[in-house]
C-alpha cells in the first residue's frame, strides 16, 4: 500500500488524521472507563509520587521513596477515638497516609490530603521507628468497659488507633483495606 493506511472513515472520531489513535494523557484512561480498584491505587500512586517524591538529594538520587498508601477517613471532633453515630459528617476529613523510605533508609509515614488539582499535599509526617501501637477494633471484647464496647461497635471493622507519640483514630474505607 506504499505507505498510506487503509482506515474506515466511520471510524474518525477515533483516529487523527494520519489514521493514529490519539493518544491520553500519561495515566489517564478513556472517560468513558470505569477504574477498577488496582487501577485507582495505580494512579493514586503516579499523582503522589509526581506530587510528594520526585525530589531529588544533593547527590542526584530520591530524597524519599513512596513504598504504599492507604486511604482514610479521619474525624476533627473524635481525634483519637472511634466517632459516635452523632458525629457530624462535616467533622470527616479525607485523608491518605503514605509510607516511603528516605535515601537514608529512614521509614517514614506521612498523613496527605488530595488537592483540588488532583496533586497531594503532606501534612504530618513521622518516623515509623515512632509508632508504638496499632489498635484494631475488628474482635470485640465481651468484658471490655461499656465505653470501650461503644468504640468497638462504632469502629467496626474498618477503625483502628495508631498510636505515634499520641493517639489517632482512622477509619479504612473496608476491613480489607484496613487489614493491608
């Protein structure tokens, strides 16, 4: 065919002029497409990376490596604590916490939120060294104080306590998320 393409002409909305499929930007998918959830946390990843690790150290290396992330919601009024049922939904922020490795080898943890813009933003930051206690709230105990057995029934299976110099409560959107 001496280098010209055969295409079909109901197909243009499809193709640019040279009859090529237009490409999408870097890590965008068509808009007609659903994410499946491993996609969703892929490009989650792509924006944090590009927002929060992209840094490079005086010797030309990452600063700091993203390893995982998870999504969260925290409560303002119930910082520490499983929130009662009552608890304002304008009290519920969003957040992700992140956890990466510095070229130093330090492992950190940093509590981000999205922006607007589809970037991430770090908030708080810690050294994992510091994390001294991890509370799930997943097997009720039966002889546990009753306001204890309130924070077992409000947490569920989805909250737990992070205890890093001070208590934080968070809340995974499922117990499997939470379990990860």
């Amino acid at each position: 065919m001496n280098g010209s393409q055969s295409r079909n002409p109901s197909d243009s909305a499809m193709h640019d002029a040279r009859g090529r499929k237009p490409s999408l930007p870097q890590g965008q998918p068509p808009a007609n497409h659903t994410m499946t959830r491993a996609e969703r946390f892929e490009d989650e990843k792509r924006r944090m990376v590009e927002s929060c690790f992209s840094k490079l150290d005086q010797n030309g290396q990452l600063a700091e490596s993203y390893i995982t992330h998870i999504r969260i919601t925290e409560d303002a009024a119930h910082p520490s604590t499983p929130p009662p049922p009552s608890s304002s939904p304008d009290n519920k922020k969003p957040r992700v916490i992140v956890v990466a490795v510095r070229s130093t080898g330090r492992v950190r943890m940093h509590k981000a939120r999205e922006n607007n813009n589809g970037s991430f933003s770090i908030g708080k930051t810690w050294n994992l060294e510091d994390l001294s206690a991890i509370e799930s709230f997943a097997h009720p105990d039966p002889n546990a104080p009753p306001p204890k057995q309130n924070h077992y029934q409000w947490a569920s299976n989805v909250g737990f306590v992070v205890t890093i110099s001070k208590p934080y409560y968070w809340q995974a959107a499922t117990s499997k998320e939470k379990d990860f």
